[in-house]
C-alpha cells in the first residue's frame, strides 16, 4: 500500500506542478493539489508514528499528540498569510464536526455490521467527553457568544481562551502520560496486539523515518500554498462558499489517511484505537492545533479572533453532544453510526446552501 | 370504557356538525370539534393495536410505528391546506415537550407515588437518548439556525434533514425489529404480560378492526378539517396566539389517549411501556410525522420550511436535554417527574406570554 | 480560627465605617467592605449550622437549606433598593459560575492532587444533574429567550418561572428530607464522622449561636448597604462593568467561607461533602434566592424581570452542562478538576472584556 501511495503522491504532485506552471485552470490545479495533499499526509502520518515507536511511549505519545494533525497547522498557516480567516474557521469546523459524526459514526456503522454491539472503556471516554465540552463547547462558544455584546479587547478573550485550551490540552497529556498511565495503558496493549500480527507498526527505521517526515512535511507545505493561493477564485468559479470548502473539502484531504484507519480498527473491533483516532484527533485540532494558529496569527502581526459564525458554533455543540450521548454508555451499535452519519449529511448539505460568507 | 368514549364520540360528533351547520360560534364548535376528536383518537389507536396483534410482532410493530399518530398527521395535513405553517409547526413543538415533559413527567410522578424508585431498560433509553439527540436537537436546529445566514435553496436543507430523519426513523425500526430484537423483546413479553390479565390488547378482532380505524379515520378527518379551518379568528377572538393553540390545545387533543395509558403504566410499574410511549411518540412525531408532512407540503406545492422559531427551538432543546439527564440512569422517582411536568408550566406560560405571531 | 476571624471583621468594619464618615475614597470602602464581608459570612454560617445541628437532622437541613445562602439575599436586596438590576443578575450569574467551576474545579484539582480517583455518591449527583438543567437550564433561559420575541406580560412569565423553581426546590426538600432521606442520610454521617473528629461541627451552643446570627446578619447588613450605594461610580472608576463586579466581585465575597470549606472536605477525600456545598449552593441561589429576591422585588414595587444578557446565559449553560458530563460518572481526578477551574478563568477573562452595560 505504501507504494501505491508514493506513486500517487509523485504522480499528483507532478500534475499540480505542470498545471500551475503552465497557468493551466486554478480549479484543477486546486482539486490536484489536494489529492495530492491525501498520500503525502499518510506517509507523514507513518512516518510519525515510526519515530514515536522509537522514541518510547511517553516521548511517542507526546510526539503523535503534537506532530498528528501538522498538515492541518499547514494548511492553516498558509491560509493565515493569504488573510483567508473564514477558511481558517471553517477548516476547524469541518475537521471537528468530520472526525467526530462522519469517522466515528462510519467506524461505530462498519464495526457494527460486523459485530452486534461493540465496547470502549468507559473512564476514556468519559475524559474525553469532558474535553470535548471544554475544548469546543466552551472554548469557541464564549468568544463567539461575548462577541455579540458591546466589548472591547477582542484579542484578550481570544488570547485567554487560546492559553487555557493549550495548558488544559498539555495538562491532558501529562494525566494520561504520567499521573494516570494505567487508565490509557491498555490501549497500547491493544494496538501493540493489533498491529504486532502484521509487523505493520514500524514502517521505518528511525533515520529513514526523520528523513521521510522532512521531506514529506517540505512537500505538503508547497502544495498547500498553491491549494489556499487561488481558493477565492475558485470558489466563486465552482459557486462554493469558502465556508464550504474549508469545512468540507479541506477538512477531508487533512485526515483522510486517519479516517481509513479508524474505520479499519472498528471492523477489526479495535473500538478504543477507533475512537482514539477520532476523539483524539478533534480534540487535537480544537485544543492545539487552533490555539497555535492563533498564537502564529498574532506573530505574524494579523490576528484573527477565534469568533465563529451561527451556523459553525451550532454544528460543532450538536456534534459534540450527539457524540457525549453516544459514548457514555460505553457502547456501539451500527445505528449509532448511522445517527452520526445522518447528523454529518445534514450538516454538510447545511453548509452546501450557505451563500458565499 | 370503550362504550363512553364511543357515546362521548357520537355526542361531540353531533353536536359540532349542528354548530357548525347553524353557523353558530365559531369558538364553541373548534372546542366541540377539538373534544370529538379526543375519543375517536382513542378508538383509531385500539383498532390500530387490535390490527398488530393479529400482524405479529414485526408486522405489527411496523404498523405501530407508523400509523401510532396518525391523528397528528390527519390535523398537520387540513392545517396545511389551509396555508397554517405556524399552527402545523406550533403542534408539532408541542406534541414534542408535551409528550417528554408532561406525559413522561406525570407518569414518573404518578408511578414515584407508588414505588419509591422505579426501573427501566437502559439501552433502550440510551438508544433513545441518542434519536432524541440527533431527531430533534440536530435535524430540527440546523435548518433553524443556518436561515439566521444568508443562505439559498431553502427546501434544499429542508428537504436533506426530512430525507435524513426518515432513514434514520426506518433504520431505528430495522434495528429494534430485525438486527437487535432482543434488546425490545422483553418490553413485550412484559406488555404481554400486563395487559394480557385482563385480556384487553385484543379489543377487537382483524376485520372489525379494520372497520373501525376507517369509519374512525374518516371522521378523524372532518373533525380536524372543522378544527382549524376558522383557527385564525378563533384565535383572534380569545386573544390567544395561533402558536399557544398549536403548542397546547392542538398537542393535547391527538395524544391524549396515549397520555393516560403512559400514566397508567407507571401506575402499575411497568415503566418501559411507559417510556416507549412518551418516547416513542415524540420520535415518531419529530422523525416521521414532521418529514412526511414536509412532504406531503413539497406535493401541495407550498413547501413550508422546518424552520423553528427561538422560543419553538429553545424549549424541545431543553426537553430533550432535561429528559436525557433523567433517563440516563436508568431510574425515576417522583421527583423527577414532579421537575419535567415543573419545566413544562413553565414552558406552557412561556408560550402564553407570546403575542401572535 | 474563630478568634482571627472575629478580629478582622472587627477591624474591617472599623475601617470602612471611618472610611465612610469621614468620606474618604469610595473605591476604599467599597473593597473595606467587601472584605469586612467575607468574615461575617463565615460567622453567619457556623451560626446557622450549630442552630440546624441543635435543631435536629430535619429542621437543620431546612434551615441550611434556606439561610445557607442569606448573605447573598441580603445583598441582593439592598441592590435591588438602588435599581441595581444588572448587578443583581450578574452576581446571580458570578454564584452559579462560580460554585460550580470554581470551587468545584479547585475541590477536584486539590482532592485529586492528593487522590488519584475519588469516587462520589452516584444516585446524588445525578439527581442533582437534573435539577441544575431544570433550575438553571430552563428557569433562566425560558424567561430570556422568549424576551426575544414580541411578547406582554414578562413580569407573567418571571413570576411562573420564580414559582415553578421555588415549588420544586422545596419539593427537592421534601425529597431528599423526608420521602428518600436514605439516599442523603449517609451524607451526614460522613459528615458527623468527618467533623466529629474535631468536634468542630457545633461552634455555639444554641442561644449564643442565635446571638451571633443576629448580631452577624445586622452587621452584614449595614456592610452590605455600604458596599452597593456607590458601586456605579467605583465601576466606572476602576474601569470595570457593573456585570464584571457582580460575576467576580460580589459572587466571591458572598462564597468565600464556604468555598474553603469545600476544598478542605475534597482534600480530606470527603468528596460527597464537597459536592454538597458547590452544587447544593448553586441550586439553593438558583432555584431559591433569585425567586425570592424576584417576589421581594414584586413587592417593592419595582420588578425586575429574570432575562439574563446572551453572555450571562451562555456560561450559565455551559458551566452546568460540564459540570453534569463531569459528575455523570460518580468518580474525579485533577485533570476534571483543571478543566473548570480553566473553563472559569475563560469566562471571568470574558466578563472582563465586556464594555460597561
């Protein structure tokens, strides 16, 4: 697989370029760079997960908790300096709102077709259902509710929140790395277990491994930058809101690697690695990766308020909710994910109606 | 029992046609009308169990399942005629905090007189907590909320969240009838069990039945078209908001069987039959009645959209969310019925202060 | 402790009586009085505790249950006589938020320190889940909400929220006092085992603890007086808004006393003590003192209604709604503990960026 992979990021990257160069339609060379975006994040994904493997499970760990989601801190960072903030927003949402209904309600469908009713452990999920109503429900929620009234010091309360959202996100690691390794220990038992039987967890050696996360991180850096350069041209040309792109279409290309392996550890009844790599995900994206885009906004002397709009709060609340409700009992079934599903459609045909914002 | 209500039936039935055909007040025959309907409500829902008991669990639960509120539909369907989109989406509000809050509020009071703690199946009331969730808190806010945007294609969102909830509606009924049988079997071994001391599920044989949901359905019918064909200055004259009449005397005449029979089963301790009548109907009215009339609407060719006003939204918000909290232990006592019938005098004079809208 | 108390209350009233007579800087003896506050509420409450304990377990838990909170209605009310209605509603907000995220968090964060996982009555908790969504979740946001629509009548719909909350705490009285007194009792004996040890619990014998109240409520409030009738000016002095001193100021004076005392009962591992105190405080000024000072206000002549602004509101909503995921589970660690106190740093930052209402 890891070789049909190289091929297709070498193949789409060569496309992108000849179009760009060549002045070719931006709405190709957009749809071109982003498939070629969806490899090149697997195999910094692998290439991750190889130096974690090397470097021990706390070091690891801290290692897939900070670098697991680096092409989403990408994109965002060249969507930063073309100004594009909606998008910025909207890529949160659609990266919060898809781990959580679409990954997890199709790992929670396909793992229950499979298997009548499937278990997690309770005390995890419970942790992060706390986190996700912290993170998301109150964190985006109060700037984006206090911005209503008449204030002042916008970048305070954003800055505020952004602090807090990271100390809580670390504070997290330190309680599942150290003072409470045994609640998440066994679910490294379980992925040792799983992924031992195929030898599959060590793709690469250590400096091999350093040498393939440079190189793919350089990669995914230039097509980023030509993926957001023209994105407002585009929209307009294909009739998409930027809303609908950055929720849909980016927060897609992003995760697509970790979406087919949470599906895949569900069909394999590997529940706590699936919801792992979802709740896990959306939590690293609305607690690090959005409080770091706004520390890197405020550097580069532009900062954008962590203010979203109705329709980006409403959906982010109804998915963390929805999925509260679906964890705590510690259980899943096919229509669980079903429900989750549905909740992500009606969502994304939501979006889809939404005007240009 | 059944002879009154037939007797009520015939006497309410005469008097609103003399009313009506003596151009008498428009007031006293919506009442009349209003209270026929109450008895033959009740008459269309023994038939239509009698008719399920003959079909056999799966045929019968289907048929539950879908005609259970079919008075509903029958009022939505003339009040929609009649270009009444507030009163259609005023009932279905109500019927939605009616049945959470005031049917399985007085039964986990009534039931809490009696026995001091009262028990039910928690994965039916997860499984619910989860419909609940997903059929009001996300299919009817979304549409709600993203029209606060500029947006497009209205009917389109309405259209994919009315799609979405019936699928996800005969999902539900797939699961608890075919995939997970046993999860629900034993809420009719234990309805069996109930009703079958006194012999009275079977009120009727097949072909009897038969005729009686008919003869009933078809004066269903012209009491509900008489019923809100002079809503409007009806409601003028009382110095009552169309809203208030569609969220409480509306919500109260098509459920007003079920209501006592919810109340009598806590009475006698069997609280699963009572939650999956108080639930149960507030799924099927958000998840099956609201998208069939939708579409039913769409056909008319005067589409209304499922959009909600705030204080529409706010209240099934926070029913759904006080009732998850209640169920989700899996335990009631008086108490916590005595809070959610609390909630919706609250909610009912909330709903009286409002002027017409 | 009683003593050192005593001294600074003494000297704190000296101070801002000077202050007062001799007009000095307002902003001095409004914070002269703040902290002469804080030892007098302490002295108010061990008065009231050792009268409930000579009063025996149900009259006791009746009296804590209403006068537990009696500084805070006697600031209220003086603020009402000022017309100070935003302050009153703001340090409703600053209790509530407060209770539950603060002394909450800090009583996990504290307990958990020395504790890995302290565990709590679980049937408590979640009857207490559903009266915090029913008394904040719904009592506060009905009123508020529907405000928003064209309505009449708003002192109606105040005064049916203010007497379906004040009907359903003395049932929750009754409840946890007479009807299911097991489900509480064994709270008090931990607690009569905690406290037994230093026989701290009765400070006063009965008529010099009736002498203290006495003497301590009069001194309160004449502090009290003091401290509202120039709050307008000092808010504008200071730069603050009327609505951040009530959310922090005035909340925390009120609580200090007991906020110790939680922490200190979390740190001993006593955590059903703990959880009585934050959330037992926050029920009794949702769900008694803001009905009671509404009817004080009816009777004053000048109501005020109970419509809270959008961020009032929100953190109310988002405070219980994490609070409920964080109890759900019976059990808490420091990490829960972090994530309230950081979520109530995040509102008391948003307070602060508010402009002056």
């Amino acid at each position: 697989m890891s070789r049909w992979m190289s091929i297709l990021a070498v193949v789409m990257i060569v496309i992108s370029a000849v179009i760009r160069f060549t002045h070719g339609s931006e709405t190709l060379q957009f749809f071109a760079s982003a498939v070629a975006i969806i490899p090149l994040a697997a195999m910094m994904g692998q290439a991750t997960e190889s130096i974690a493997a090397h470097a021990g499970p706390r070091l690891g760990g801290l290692l897939s908790a900070t670098f697991g989601n680096a092409v989403e801190l990408i994109i965002g960072i060249f969507s930063l300096e073309q100004g594009l903030f909606s998008l910025v927003k909207a890529s949160i949402t659609g990266s919060i709102i898809g781990n959580l209904l679409f990954v997890l309600g199709l790992s929670f469908f396909v793992g229950g077709i499979r298997h009548p009713i499937q278990y997690f452990n309770l005390r995890v999920a419970r942790s992060n259902a706390s986190m996700l109503m912290l993170g998301v429900g109150i964190a985006f929620v109060v700037p984006s509710i206090f911005a209503l009234a008449p204030h002042e010091q916008n970048y305070a309360l954003s800055f505020g929140v952004a602090a807090v959202s990271l100390v809580i996100y670390i504070l997290g690691l330190f309680f599942s790395l150290f003072t409470h390794r045994e609640v998440s220990a066994y679910i490294e038992d379980e992925a040792a277990e799983t992924e031992g039987a195929g030898h599959e967890e060590v793709k690469y050696r250590l400096w091999p491994a350093v040498i393939v996360l440079l190189i793919s991180t350089v990669l995914v850096s230039i097509e980023s930058d030509w993926l957001v350069e023209n994105v407002k041209s585009i929209a307009a040309g294909l009739g998409w809101s930027e809303v609908f792109i950055g929720v849909v279409v980016v927060a897609i290309i992003g995760n697509a690697a970790e979406h087919a392996s949470a599906v895949w550890m569900a069909w394999k009844n590997r529940m706590d690695l699936s919801l792992e790599i979802a709740v896990g995900s959306t939590l690293q994206v609305a607690m690090f990766i959005a409080p770091v885009l706004f520390f890197v906004s405020l550097m580069m002397g532009n900062p954008f308020e962590l203010v979203f709009s109705w329709p980006e709060l409403i959906s982010m609340i109804a998915a963390v909710l929805l999925v509260v409700i679906l964890m705590l009992d510690g259980e899943s079934n096919w229509l669980e994910g079903a429900m989750a599903v549905g909740a992500y459609l009606v969502l994304a045909v939501g979006f889809y109606t939404l005007h240009t914002a």
